[in-house]
C-alpha cells in the first residue's frame, strides 16, 4: 500500500475516493521510564525508552490505518497526517493517531 502525506500520488491516477481513514494507539508509561528520562533531562541526552514506545506506537497506528483501508477496498492513502497528544491524569499516557484519505489509484 502507497501512502503519502500529499494530496496526488505522481504516476498514478485517481480512480476512486474511499474516504477517511484513521488509526490511533493510546499508551500509558510507567514510573522506571519517568526516572530514566527525568535524568536525561537533567543531565541531557535522549531518552531511548520514549522514543522506541514512540516508534513502535506511530508504526502500529499506521498499521491500523491500512488494514482499515484495505477493509474499504483501497490502494493507496493520500493526505496523511500524525499527531501525537498526552492524556490521563498527571499526562501519564500518550495518543498516537494518523489519518489520511483512502483511494484506488491506477
């Protein structure tokens, strides 16, 4: 499956809008974690542990996201966005979404 954040595919036609598409993954962080990056804060760096839970995260909303395109029968998906956003009490979780349109291109 082709996906792109641009609204065009180049080489490919169009041939049919699916419509929106989306996958989102919510996560929640452990204590261990909040010491080990309150250090590399303090002390500078990064933080290895957040930024592999952030990787394997966005890549299972993206996953998400196509099989739910392919549910409808598309291709392709165009226009696609990633947002992340902390939720829970204390911001002790985080909300990875994408999106983006599904379509049938040539």
């Amino acid at each position: 499956m082709i996906l792109t954040t641009t609204p065009s595919i180049e080489g490919h036609r169009i041939k049919e809008y699916k419509g929106l598409v989306s996958g989102e993954v919510i996560f929640g962080m452990h204590f261990l974690k909040d010491i080990g990056a309150s250090l590399h804060d303090f002390f500078g760096g990064r933080t290895s542990s957040y930024e592999q839970d952030m990787l394997e995260a966005r890549e299972t909303a993206q996953r998400e996201m196509e099989e739910r395109a392919r549910q409808m029968g598309a291709n392709a998906i165009i226009g696609v966005s990633f947002g992340y956003e902390t939720m829970g009490q204390a911001n002790g979780m985080i909300m990875v979404s994408i999106s983006g349109t599904a379509v049938v291109i040539e």
